[in-house]
C-alpha cells in the first residue's frame, strides 16, 4: 500500500492536522485500522491518534481517495471527535442501549 498525501491543514485551536491524499494498493481496500496503521508510520505518528475519516475507492480501480485526522494528544481527540469514529478505532468501547423500562399501569377503580 502507498499512501501519497496531497494536502495538509493544520488547525492549532483544535490540536489537529488534517491530511488528504491518495491511496494506491494492490488486491482488497485495506482496512480502516490497515491505513490507520501505513499513515501513522508514513508521517511518524501514534497510530492512536490517527482518525481515518474517509476511504473512498474509485471504481474500477485500485485506489482510494483519504481523508484523515492526525491530534496532538489524546485529550484533544477524545474532546472533539465523535463517539461513533473513536469505536470505529478502538478508542472507546461501544455502549449497549439498556432497554427501557415500561411504566408501571394504573390500576382502575
């Protein structure tokens, strides 16, 4: 897999880079954690910091358009990145919905 990054933005007040780029690989997409993983060693990185936000593979061919996050530390990311990306990543664990119970039913008179 080769990761070709195209555009970096960095936003100081959010503690974070944002990158965009190219992905080119060979055989199946790579996986979320896949490219999470190639992006972090490519610019040196924890791989925990990184959020990939975006995959997105063009048809017929063997390669992606990619959208990431790179934060600065983990309070930054846990502070503004939404629940649903950090248990896409493995950074929070995902929480069951407890059933809800039903109202208790008013005996008539």
């Amino acid at each position: 897999m080769n990761i070709q990054i195209t555009k970096e933005d960095k936003k100081p007040l959010l503690k974070k880079r944002v990158l965009t780029g190219k992905i080119v690989y060979e055989g199946k997409t790579p996986t979320r954690m896949e490219i999470r993983d190639e992006l972090a060693k490519k610019i040196n990185a924890k791989k925990e910091l990184v959020i990939v936000k975006r995959a997105k593979t063009y048809y017929g061919s063997q390669s992606a358009h990619l959208e990431a996050e790179v934060y600065d530390d983990e309070n930054a990311l846990k502070a503004i990145e939404h629940e649903y990306m950090l248990v896409r990543h493995g950074a929070a664990k995902k929480e069951e919905a407890k059933p809800e119970e039903a109202p208790a039913k008013e005996e008539k008179k």
